[in-house]
C-alpha cells in the first residue's frame, strides 16, 4: 500500500520548503501532498484514502484561515486514527497545544522557523526510518 505525508499551510513558501526538505530525507519511498488550508487538507486526505493510499503523517500550521491547526489535527485524528500529526507553528496558544494533546491528536510539536536536521530526525524516528 502506497504511504503519503500532507504538508499543511497558508504560506506557499512554507510547503515547498517542507516538500524539498522530506523529498531530501526520504525521496520517491512516499506520495507528499499538500493543502493551503485544513479543509482542503481533508478534501486531500479523503481523495487519497479513497484511492486505497494511507496517510501516516500530517505536518500543519495553526494559525490558518478558516479552522485552526488543533481543530484540523483533532478531526484528523477522529477520522484517520492511524495518522501521526506533527503541530509546526510559531503562533499556537498554550491552550491549543494542550488541548490536542488531550485529544490524543498530537503526535509531536515544534516550533518555526524549525531546524531541518531536527524536524527530519523528529520524522525519522516517527516512522521507525
């Protein structure tokens, strides 16, 4: 079964530097796509669930337009159970942070601008690479 990481972002720069970084790390071994906003995200998500791909990994912002980044992470995780969701944001609240902790929707957190040696071991070691 084919494996996909999604990238989500409001910031186009923000995706592209995801993108090139896990093409870097972990080339052709996953399908990697992207959303500029949660609800694309799950539009995104669906399509490849549908399509028999399965989604292990979600990288999103917080602070995007329409539903925030712990929201998105906690319907994720309602839907998609298996998924590890990865919070990469430089303006989430506390409280946010901690309520997706408290759902269980939060696999690991960091901060931007992130280290890319870091972001990419953090990965790794989520995927058992």
């Amino acid at each position: 079964m084919k494996k996909a990481i999604i990238c989500v972002d409001d910031e186009k720069i923000i995706i592209l530097s995801l993108v090139e970084q896990l093409k870097e790390r972990f080339g052709n071994k996953y399908i990697y796509e992207t959303a500029m906003s949660a609800d694309e995200a799950l539009m995104v998500i669906d399509e490849l669930v549908q399509s028999s791909v399965n989604v292990i990994l979600v990288i999103s912002d917080w602070l995007m337009e329409g539903m925030k980044g712990d929201e998105f992470l906690i319907k994720v995780k309602e839907l998609y159970p298996g998924t590890l969701n990865i919070m990469l944001t430089g303006q989430a609240p506390k409280e946010a942070i901690e309520n997706t902790e408290r759902q269980g929707a939060l696999t690991a957190y960091m901060e931007k601008p992130w280290n890319k040696e870091e972001l990419m071991n953090k990965i790794s070691d989520l995927l058992g690479e």
